[in-house]
C-alpha cells in the first residue's frame, strides 16, 4: 500500500473516453488535454509492411480522400473494439500524447466501457491499454460515470435516470446507492443518426453524400422537433447521374430523417422505466431524466423524447463532456474507483 502511495505521486493518472467518435483524455490535476477523433491512418508500402500516418483529427481529415496505398479507419465500432491492433495503436498515441514522459512511472488509467459489452471485449479493451503502456487499468461502466459528469448524486439512496447518447451506442442507466440498478445499451447513436441522413438524402433528392458530410449537416441543422424557425443549408454531392450538385436542405428535413432512430431510443427509455421497481419509479418521476453525450445537442432532442416518453428531459451542462468529467472523476478519487470499477 506505501509504495503503490508513493508511485502515485509520481505518476499521472489518465481519465480515457474512448468513444466511437472521439477519444477524450483527462489528466489527474490538469483536466482535458486531448479531445480528438477516434481515427487512425495508415500507409501501406510496397513490400506491404503497414506504418501509422495519423492518429486523431489529421487522419479524419483523411477520411475520403486518401489515395489507395492510405487508408483512414475508426477502430470503435458500435462502442467496441473492431480492430484490436489499430486500437491499440490509437491508444498508445493519445497516452504518450497526454504523458510526454513527465515522470518514469506509468500511468495508472480509467477506461469509461458501454454497459453489456461481453468479457472478450472487456478483455480486448484492458489488454489494449496495458499494451500501451498503462500501470494499472481500471474499467468503469459509461451510464455511472456519465451520471457523475453530469453532476447526478449517484451515492444517494434515490433514483437518477441517465441517457447517454454516443457515437456508436445509447446507454440508458437507472442509478441509486452507487451502483447502477437497471441498464439498457442499444447500438442506436451518432453513427445511425448520420447514416439515416445519408438515405435520407439520396431516397427524396437522389443526392449522394458521405458520412462525413451528413454528420456536418446533423450539427448544423440536426433537429428532433420542429423548431420555431427552421434552419437551412446548401450541402453538395453526386446525383444519381453521376453529376456533381447542390440541394438546400431544411431542420424540417432532418427531423424527418432522424425520427426513426430517435424512436428507436425512445423505445430502449421506456423498455428500462417498464422494469423499474415501483419505488425507484416514483423517483424517476420526480427527477425526470438527465441526457449526456454528443445526441444531446440534437436540437429539440428533450422535447422528442420528453412527449414520446411522458417524463420531464433535460440535457446537462456540457453533455459532450459528461463521460470524460465523470470518468476523471473516478480516477482522481480511490473510494470512488473501488466502487464503480468493482476493483
């Protein structure tokens, strides 16, 4: 116990996010220092050896463009490892990025893991982290710490509900007593948002546009509700001639497109509050429910899910950030590690 004391002190704990999306890399005492695309590009030479290029929002701006020795891949899928090796390798940049060799002694590391991931891919993601140069890795459950993010009394004798909405996955988790009770992951989020977009787009205007671009379209104009005034944009792509165009698309136009997948996360809410005890229930109705992550800034996204499920919704302060605050959280805080991580 003394020397693992006396090598925390020289060590700087990391806090990862590694989500779909982004990876988010905390420092103990420092807060965020990283918060970069979850993408690696790779180059591949002719004797067929394969070297990494990028890592973070260079290889993204690759995305699309790359010649055929090049290829740009996000190695989370769905909230999980896809590719073990690239994985790795993204890791392994982001902790010598945030360490910058400030001290001899590894860093002990917080990795925030979508609920329900089976122990295969448990194992992938701690493996990766020691592989990367971690000390010790601890694995925290993404509805906890995105509760904790979002200031959510998790310790209390109460019942919260988080809905966290990601790039790969939605966590719907129900917290009391510091432990999640109910929990619910579905792989409906960011990612579905923009390919719903994309057919969207190419099924009323016959436009073909990339993912990059719809995910442009989503933060620019992305609505859940029909807002007061509608927003609009020109986006460009390729028609089904094969020519290049321009079409002006509305919020009106988005909210059409997202409306199945939005339901699809309205339906995973009501399927957890269909199980919920009666007490915590009770709770529930008095706390409404609290939504965390990228999704939550889908303008209008509280009031959807506000009138399809029949409870009050808000979005907490920096939802973006939530799961990144509360994964630092847990590392900085060795009671609070002992119960979340289960450790």
């Amino acid at each position: 116990m003394f020397l693992d004391n006396l090598i925390g002190i020289f060590s700087d704990d990391m806090a990862i996010d590694l989500g779909t999306a982004n990876t988010i890399v905390s420092v103990s005492g420092k807060g965020i220092i990283i918060n970069e695309p979850s993408v690696v590009a790779t180059k591949t030479d002719k004797s067929g050896s394969v070297k990494i290029l990028a890592v973070g929002s260079v290889a993204k701006d690759m995305i699309g463009k790359t010649p055929t020795n090049i290829t740009a891949v996000r190695p989370m899928k769905d909230g999980v490892i896809a590719d073990f090796e690239m994985t790795e390798r993204m890791i392994r940049y982001f902790i010598e990025k945030a360490h910058k060799r400030r001290s001899f002694v590894r860093p002990r590391v917080a990795i925030c893991i979508p609920h329900g991931i089976t122990q295969v891919e448990r194992k992938a993601v701690y493996e990766s982290a020691l592989s990367a140069g971690a000390r010790q890795v601890f694995l925290v459950e993404e509805p906890m710490v995105a509760a904790l993010g979002a200031g959510i009394p998790v310790n209390e004798p109460c019942g919260n509900m988080i809905v966290d909405i990601g790039g790969g996955t939605t966590e719907v988790g129900v917290t009391s007593l510091g432990g999640l009770v109910l929990s619910k992951s579905i792989k409906v989020a960011g990612d579905r948002f923009d390919k719903a977009i994309v057919d969207y787009v190419r099924q009323t205007t016959n436009l073909n546009i990339g993912e990059r671009t719809a995910e442009n379209i989503k933060f620019k104009i992305g609505a859940a509700y029909e807002l007061d005034e509608p927003i609009k944009m020109f986006v460009k792509g390729r028609d089904g001639s094969g020519f290049l165009s321009t079409i002006e698309l509305t919020s009106s136009d988005i909210k059409d497109a997202l409306k199945e997948p939005l339901k699809e996360v309205a339906t995973a809410i009501r399927n957890v509050l269909e199980d919920m005890p009666a007490d915590l229930a009770g709770d529930i109705v008095d706390n409404g429910i609290v939504l965390t992550g990228g999704g939550a800034l889908i303008r209008g996204i509280d009031d959807f899910l506000s009138n399809a499920i029949k409870l009050k919704v808000q979005i907490a302060e920096d939802p973006l950030l939530a799961v990144a605050r509360g994964t630092a959280k847990v590392i900085e805080d060795k009671d609070l590690l002992k119960l979340i991580s289960g450790e």
